[in-house]
C-alpha cells in the first residue's frame, strides 16, 4: 500500500488512525482539513480543492485523510487501497464530544492555524444523520471502485487488530530485508478470523466486501 485513502464519518478517528498507520509505513499523511479550510473556518472554493487534491495525488506515497465526498474523485481514483472507518454514529458522536473537550478553544494537530475545534448542534447532527445520507453515497462511489484494495473497519476493535497487524507486517520487513529482497505481503485472514465480516480474494490481497 502506497497511496492510502481514509474515508468515514466524522469522530470515526480518521485522523488519529492516518497517524498511527503512518509510522508503521512510514508515508507522509495528509490531513484534507488543513488544506481545506482558512483562518476562522473560511472554507475555500470547491475548484481549489480540487486541484490541492490533483497536486497530492501526484506524489509517489500518501495517506489522505478526510472524506469531502464531493471533491474525493481525485483521491480515490489514484488510491491503490481505501480504507472506510465506518463506524457507528454514536461511537463518533461520543468521540467529537469528547475531542472537543480536549481542545477546546485550541487548534487541533490536524487543524490549520486559525481554526480552533468547534462543536456546534450542527456538526453534532452531521455525525448522526451521516448513515442515513452520506454513508450511502460513499458505499455507492466504493462500488465504482471495487478494482482497488478496499477495507471496511467497522469497530474499534477491528481498527486496533488492523494496525497491529500492519505494524508487525512492517517490523518483519524491516528485519528480514537485507536477508530477504522480496516484498512481503501481510494476509488479512488473521485479522478478521472470528469476524462476521466477509472476505474474499481480490486483486493484491485480501479484501472486505460490503455483504
């Protein structure tokens, strides 16, 4: 996995979870919301974001984090795996509550500067009406893409289990190299051994379908 995109509601722990998956892999993330946004929550125009997004994807290795289904074409187009946090709305709801105490009045790490954590009644109802519309319309764009390594995470458990595995599929690389020059691919299978959750075989890998 080279170029990464991370998608799902707000409070899902995109942001927290590119972070984590990036110092396994060691890949430069990108946080959509600090590229997005100006000085007091000034959104910018749609056609820059678009071209913010063309510009990244262009580079050799990223984690993009963010969903902004409107302007995610360019990133899932040149993704080679996405990764959908879909996690329950209340969970998120908890965790946006729970952040925003945390940083109240400051600016987050994924934040630009000039723009401080808000939560407002709003941005609450965004995250509990996300499965109703939102969640919808990404599955359907996720379908379009179904070429692609998509992985769906529907816990915190599954997240943890994921990135565990990553880690040690990474640290293995690491210290077999010099001995071994073949890329090693880490199986899912043990991951989601006991899971409900349905696998198949795809194209480089073990991928989750949306049954």
């Amino acid at each position: 996995m080279n170029k990464i995109a991370i998608v799902g509601s707000p409070g899902a722990g995109k942001s927290t979870f590119a972070r984590q998956l990036g110092e396994s892999f060691n890949i430069e993330i990108i946080h959509l919301d600090r590229y997005f946004w100006q000085p007091d929550w000034r959104e910018k125009p749609r056609d820059a974001r678009i071209e913010i997004l063309k510009d990244f994807v262009r580079k050799e290795q990223w984690i993009i984090e963010g969903t902004y289904l409107g302007v995610s074409e360019p990133r899932l187009n040149a993704a080679d795996s996405i990764i959908f946090l879909d996690i329950p709305p209340w969970i998120c709801l908890h965790r946006i509550i729970q952040r925003h105490n945390t940083y109240r009045g400051q600016s987050r790490p994924d934040l630009p500067e000039g723009c401080t954590d808000k939560l407002t009644l709003h941005r609450m109802l965004k995250v509990l009406v996300f499965p109703l519309r939102d969640r919808r319309t990404l599955l359907q764009m996720l379908r379009s893409h179904m070429s692609k390594r998509i992985i769906r995470l529907r816990s915190g458990k599954e997240v943890e289990d994921f990135l565990a595995q990553q880690k040690q599929g990474t640290d293995d690389q690491r210290n077999f190299s010099s001995a071994i020059p073949v890329a090693i691919e880490t199986p899912l299978e043990a991951v989601y051994k006991g899971s409900s959750t349905p696998l198949r075989e795809g194209l480089g890998g073990i991928e989750l379908t949306f049954a």
